[in-house]
C-alpha cells in the first residue's frame, strides 16, 4: 500500500516531535490549526506550540504503535515514558491539507499526570522507589 | 481501498456495543483478549465485558471520527456523549486474529469522569444548569 498523504505528514511531524525538535515540528502544523485537546480547545499554531512545548520537556521516550491515513485524514498512535508517568499512551487523529495539520483530535489520559501533581504538591517522589 | 479484515472486525465491535448490544459486541472479543486501559491491564473476555458494560451503561451517543486497518492492526477513534460527561472521546488500537479481537490498547480520558465523581460525591448536579 502506497503510503498516505496525511499518514505521511502525520508521521513526519510525531517523528519531529518525539526528537524533541519542536521548531521541526511545526512546519507540519497549520497556521490556524485548531486541536481538541482533553483539557479543551486551542486555536491556532502558538497556542498548539505552548500546549506541546512541555510535553517534549518531559519526554523520555516514545514508541509508535500504529500510524494509518488517507489523502486527508490520519490516526497516529503511540505510547509515551514521561518523567512524571512511566506509560502516557495517546492518540492523534488529525485533517492534513497541503502538507500541513488543520485539525487535531488529541487523546490521553490526565489522570496519571494530575495525580503525579498531587503527588509532587506534597512533597513526595512521583513514583515510589 | 477494499476494507482491511482488522478494521471489518474493529467497526462490527464498535456499532455493536454503541448500539448497546454487548452480547454482540462480545461476539468480536477473544476469549483470551489482553486490554490495556487507562486504569491498568484487563485479561480476559469476562474482565472485559465488566470494564465495557457500566460505559454502555451511561452511553448516550457514540460518533465515529475515524476507523482504518490492515490485515492485523485497526484504530477506531470516536466521540461518546455519556451521563456524567458530554464529550469523552476514545481511541481503540486493536490486534485482530481470525475475526476477534486479541489485543487492545483503549485510550480516553478519565479526568472529566473523576470530575463528575467527585462532583456526585458532593451531591451536587454534575454540570452547572
């Protein structure tokens, strides 16, 4: 199967990213990209920077578990060893036009992050040793 | 693009249980199915169907944003509108042998589920009127 067009953006900007090279980044990123995100909506691509830019701070690792598309849309999906959460799997459904992502669909779980917050809020090792 | 084996079986699960049929639903879950959820690993089809019923339970809707496979491998990714909280969204990753799903790696968001938890807990109404 040839590859996607979306696929192909998809890839190359979680393969930016996962390198820790945000500027790479987001030349896959649209202008007025807008991203549903858990914790709501961002408009537009400082908005989306400021929303990924400690995420990769706190990156470790990621491993990709599925990656499929077609001429607009893809579905990335990958598994994440933060510093505050060992495993942070997430999904990435995204519209590509031109090369470029317009729309994100964001999906992880906050909970493991918010707890380790309150963890750290008092005082005590995010992970017990 | 014909349909891929993996995504036939990924959405025949997918409309049975959003159409809260999870008789049917089990029908595409394998005996030995291995689930890796936000809340830890679940093992087999009977812990299974204990983690999906109470979700079909409060599920009000369900709308599929995007579903794409190969002979192995299918990503299912969609918005749920639900009792305690009006927009959960979720993406499934699954491993798909012999019609059956062997392999899944679910993905949301249990924040807003907690939220409503706790909100409930309080005895107060779960979103503001």
């Amino acid at each position: 199967m040839a590859d996607s067009p979306a696929r192909k953006t998809a890839l190359a900007y979680y393969h930016a990213w996962t390198g820790r090279d945000l500027d790479a980044a987001m030349r896959y990123i649209a202008d007025d990209i807008v991203c549903d995100a858990p914790a709501g909506r961002l408009s537009g691509a400082q908005e989306y920077r400021a929303f990924m830019a400690p995420f990769v701070q706190i990156l470790k690792e990621a491993r990709l578990l599925a990656a499929f598309g077609d001429d607009t849309t893809a579905v990335v999906v990958y598994d994440t060893q933060t510093v505050p959460v060992p495993s942070a799997p997430a999904a990435e459904c995204v519209t590509v036009v031109d090369g470029r992502i317009t729309y994100s669909r964001f999906i992880f779980d906050r909970a493991p992050f918010e707890a380790a917050r309150r963890t750290a809020a008092q005082g005590l090792p995010a992970t017990p040793q």
